[in-house]
C-alpha cells in the first residue's frame, strides 16, 4: 500500500501503478476520518493507498548518535529511524532513563556529501520501550541544515 504525504495544501497528486495516469485532488474532507482510500482509476485499476497528513515529510534514515540528559548526567548512543523538520524518532541501544517531557542534547551526523552536525535540544514527546519520539527545541535553527535534506 503507498503512502502519499499530503501537506499543507491538502492537495495529493494520485498515480495509477497500472496505465500511469496522473490526478491532483483534495484530500481535506478525508483529515478527520478515513486514512486509507481504494481507489479506482479510468483504465479500471483498483489500488489503495494510505493519507499521511503530516506538516513535513518524514524521512526514514539509519544515523547513529549520541544524547546526552545533563539534568541525570547521563550520555547514550543513539540511531536516528527517521527525522523530519520539526522532530526525530530514535531508538536507544540500552535501556533509558527518559520520560516524557525532559530536554535531551542530542548530536549527530546526516548522510549527505557533508556529513553535516546536528546539534541541538529536543523534547521527549513519547517512549515505547527503547523506541523515542522527540520534538526539536528550536527547528528554526535546523532549516537550513535539513530543508534540503529531508527533499525526497
């Protein structure tokens, strides 16, 4: 099932897998309700797809990090599972001291031709095990840095 991102525009531009045709439509009136839509195209194709109604795309990665919680003089190695412009999702070799709500230093590198550093504050928003979702402090500071990374 392909996952389409929609935006903030609501529109989505819909590609048939069988004869390729292209149709932009708005999604809006799908937000508060179905996120899975079958749809069928001109030619007679049936396919699904899911609506994914982030602000930004979220980009799956692999990036090994670190994280440090200054507060329990605690230091972690890390993996960044994905990223986008406004947080991160990652997963703790060992177990954690997180919970919800406490500020992390967190460091890492892109994979992009610069390897550039991303330093910066987050907040834990939610844990699951050793899985961690984090908003960024200030993504303001990050949109240079990731604007044109996170371009698929």
């Amino acid at each position: 099932m392909e996952k389409v991102y929609v935006g903030r525009t609501n529109q989505v531009k819909i590609i048939c897998p069988k004869c390729e045709l292209e149709k932009n439509i708005n999604v809006f009136k799908f937000k508060d309700t179905h996120k899975r839509l079958k749809v069928q195209c001109k030619c007679g194709e049936e396919f699904r797809l899911t609506l994914d109604f982030r602000k930004y795309y979220r980009k799956k990665v692999q990036l090994a990090g670190e994280c440090f919680i200054h507060e329990k003089n605690e230091r972690d190695d890390i993996l960044i599972i994905d990223i986008s412009m406004t947080g991160t999702n990652f997963t703790t070799f060992k177990p954690h001291n997180f919970s919800k709500d406490d500020l992390v230093e967190l460091k890492f590198n892109l994979d992009n031709p610069m390897k550039t550093e991303i330093h910066t504050t987050i907040k834990i928003k939610w844990i699951n095990d050793r899985n961690v979702g984090a908003q960024f402090n200030n993504p303001k500071l990050l949109e240079k840095d990731l604007g044109f990374y996170l371009r698929k």
